[in-house]
C-alpha cells in the first residue's frame, strides 16, 4: 500500500480508504459489533490508514462512529480518521434546537459528540458533509479554524460539493491566513465522471486532494452483475433502477480488457482513479474482511492501460 498527501497541506494517507457507512447497518455484513471490528482490523493489518466515517452512518446515528472507536482501541495511531457532519437531507440530532449546520452551534455539538463516539481527544480530517445554504462559508469555516487553533481537528474537508464553493473556501482560506480546506469528496468512478468537467481542475487548481467515493459504482464495475440476471447485491433489492440503464456491452468489453490484463476488474476499476493525479486516496467500502483485503490490492494503472480503460467509458451512461 502506497501513501499519498492529501492535497498540498494535508496528512498522508493510503492510496485506497475504508469508507465506514455500513458498519452497523441492518441487512449487512458488518450489521454487528464483531463483524464491524474484524473488517477494520482486516483494513488496518492491509495497511490500509484513512479510514473515513460520518455522524449519520451506520443503522443508528453515531452507530458506525461507536464501532470505529471500539475497534481502534489501543490502534488510533495507525490511522488518518475522518469524519464528518452536517448532511443537509439528515437531521443527527433531532429535537434539539442547534441552528444551521454550519453554525457555529452545531459545528461545537457535533463535533463533541463524534470525538465521544470515536474515543478520540481529535480528528484527523472534519469534513463538512454538503454545504449549508444557511450559513455563509466564512462562518461555518471561522468556526471549523477556530477547532484547529484547539487541537480537536488537524485538518479540514468538505463533500458533495461545486466548484464554486471550492473556489469561495479557497479564497476565505488565503485572504484570512486561516486554516481551510485540504480537500474535496465527491461521487467518482469510470461510470461517474461528472466531477472531471469542473470540481476536479478547481480541486487540483487550489492545491486540495480528492477522494472519491462509489469508486465501483454499488459493485456494477467489479462484475458481479450481469444482464441476465446474476448478481446478488443493493443494485438488485434497492437500486432496481440503476441495472435498467446498464450498457451491458460496454461492461463486457471492460471485462475482456482487464482479462487481458491479468486484472480482475475491480482492480482495474480502482487502479483506474488512482492513475489521475488529482485523486489522494480511494474511499472503498466493505462488509467482509475478503473484500476489504482485495479492495488494497489495487494499484495504480500504468498509463497505457489507463487510457485505454478511459477512453472505454468516455462517455458513460447517466444513471
């Protein structure tokens, strides 16, 4: 496992992430503390150091973050753990009069509450989960500085957000000599590319790292489904839609490729993003230990055969 800063100013990371959405999650793998426990400890003996959770994740709020904590007792120094806040379409903390997400009371109470649940006394990487219409940046990022100055955060992060906003925290971050954002999260795979047309030359422009996420788009680029109806998993019981869209020939192709590569094709897909420059590390799931372990396999595509893998999905299908 390679490592890699995260932007110009941020901790090194490695190249592949744990993402920590289902842990404790019904109806998965890692439904249970145990389960949870063995894949991260699976993750960490991998070599695997940034793992990247949130406050919503998990089958209870905070759930996924009370794991973590346990299963990194006695080893919170073999990681970068992040963690984040503040997702617009999710209440965290209901009944409890807080204000905006990027207000300043929010920001306080959610982050005491995560460094509890971590079992931690900081976070190595606070991401801002989508950005607060209510809020202008300069507060919510006044605010986030502020738990730098104190020790509770090292370094900052924003998800699911545009080019515009990049470009606005990037500029508060400069004019004021605070601490801003290291880096930008967003939705990238060969079958997603939407990010590459603007937010990945603002991210790379402004000195930040990028991590994607769904880097194997719900499992449909590790050729586990097929048109005929094969495959078990979420695109099958929850995202019914999403196979109706599918160009089976242009997975088939893919497949053939990675063959001939000696690849499986989540290698490919993995190695893929980890050959464009502007990504830090790539947030993988898992629910059992296998997968964890083969999800660290994956190395960066030499630059031949990331072109061609490329310009195979040049122009993906819109799900």
């Amino acid at each position: 496992m390679d490592h890699r800063r995260l932007g110009v100013h941020g901790p090194l990371v490695s190249s592949v992430g744990l993402g920590c959405n289902n842990f404790s999650r019904p109806g998965t793998a890692t439904e249970t503390l145990e389960e949870s426990v063995a894949v991260i400890h699976a993750a960490l003996d991998a070599g695997v150091t940034f793992l990247d959770g949130a406050d919503i994740y998990g089958g209870a709020i905070g759930r996924s973050e009370e794991f973590i904590g346990v299963a990194l007792a006695g080893r919170r120094d073999e990681v970068v753990l992040a963690t984040k806040f503040g997702h617009a379409d999710f209440d965290a903390y209901p009944g409890l009069a807080l204000g905006p997400k990027g207000g300043e009371r929010y920001i306080r109470y959610a982050i005491e509450q995560s460094l509890r649940r971590l079992r931690t006394d900081h976070i190595d990487l606070y991401q801002l989960h989508t950005p607060d219409p209510q809020t202008p940046i300069a507060e919510t990022l006044g605010v986030l500085a502020d738990l730098v100055d104190e020790g509770k955060v090292r370094f900052l992060g924003i998800t699911q957000c545009d080019a515009e906003f990049v470009a606005a925290a990037a500029d508060w971050a400069r004019d004021t000599g605070r601490p801003g954002f290291v880096s930008a999260q967003h939705e990238y795979s060969l079958l997603a590319r939407s990010a590459e047309a603007r937010l990945l030359p603002e991210v790379a422009r402004r000195g930040w790292g990028f991590l994607p996420f769904f880097p194997l788009f719900n499992g449909l680029l590790t050729g586990k489904y097929a048109a005929d109806g094969g495959g078990q998993g979420r695109l099958r019981s929850i995202k019914t839609g999403v196979l109706e869209g599918v160009d089976w020939a242009q997975l088939d192709a893919f497949r053939a490729l990675c063959d001939d590569a000696g690849l499986t094709m989540l290698e490919a897909s993995i190695g893929w993003l980890l050959a464009q420059w502007t990504v830090s590390s790539v947030i993988a799931g898992a629910t059992r230990p296998e997968q964890v372990r083969a999800n660290a396999q994956a190395t960066t595509l030499d630059a031949d055969l990331a072109d061609r893998v490329g310009a195979l999905f040049a122009q993906p299908r819109r799900f």
